[in-house]
C-alpha cells in the first residue's frame, strides 16, 4: 500500500487585508498562497512554490463531502489558471478502492494507485492541517468560503 501526503507551508511573509477577513471575501481564495507538495512514498510527485492553498481546501472539502467512494474523479483547477491545460490535480478512479494520482505539473507519472483510505487520510490531514493554521495567523477557516 503506497503512502501519501500533502504538505504545505504558507508564504511565511503573508499578510491579509484585515477588512476582507472581516467580511470573508472571495478574493482570499487566491490571496492565501504557499507551498504544496505530495509526496507518494519517498517521492515527491506534485512540488509548486505558489499554490492558492485555501482555494485548494475548499475544493478537497467539497468533493470529501460527497461520496468519495462513489465519485470518478476529483478535479482541482485554479482561478489563475487555463482550465485547457488540463487539472492542476486529479484523483482519479481505477477501481473499487484504488485512485490514481494526475497533474499537468507533476514530477512524474504515477502508475500505481493508492487506497481510497489512503487518498482520504491525506485530504483529511491537509484540511486538519490547513483549517488549524488559518486560524491561528488569520482567525478564518476554509469552512467559513465552502458552500457544502
């Protein structure tokens, strides 16, 4: 069963406007950068510096609330990106329990899948990880832009 894991670091000189927060404004979505990389056992197969982190968040917690199990693919495209490219990250599945890892970015092809309680234990640890730092810096939760 191959591990995997999502880590991220917010940009460490990032500073929000304090009346967006306020009110919540979708321009966080994008406005909350830092680094993400998966990394699938010992290998890093995803690595971008700048990633819209908590757009990422929502879009994970909105396809988790769904049926996992049941859904075909979890597709992440940025506001800042050409969706023509393809996603900047996929789950796609292969399977009853397997998931296969895709980016336009990635650092190499993934052919192997990993478990769909694998899959879930890193989505879920990232948006632990990701609602814990917001709102220690920021007093906000990617809870507060879902609309799950």
């Amino acid at each position: 069963m191959k591990s995997l894991a999502m880590h991220f670091a917010l940009d460490p000189i990032l500073t929000l406007d304090k009346k967006l927060v306020r009110q919540k404004n979708g321009k966080l979505l994008t406005d909350v950068q830092g680094e993400l990389k998966i990394m699938l056992e010992e290998s890093c197969f995803f690595h971008e510096p700048s990633l819209a982190l908590l757009e990422l968040g929502i879009s994970l917690k909105t396809w988790r609330t769904r049926d996992p199990g049941a859904a075909q693919r979890f597709e992440y495209f940025t506001m800042e990106h050409d969706e023509r490219e393809g996603p900047i990250l996929a789950f796609i599945k292969k399977g009853e329990d397997e998931w296969q890892l895709f980016s336009i970015w990635q650092e190499f092809e993934h052919k192997d899948t990993v478990s769909l309680n694998v899959l879930l234990g890193a989505v879920d640890q990232y948006l632990s990880e990701l609602e814990e730092l917001l709102m220690n810096r920021f007093r906000i939760r990617y809870s507060d832009f879902a609309k799950v």
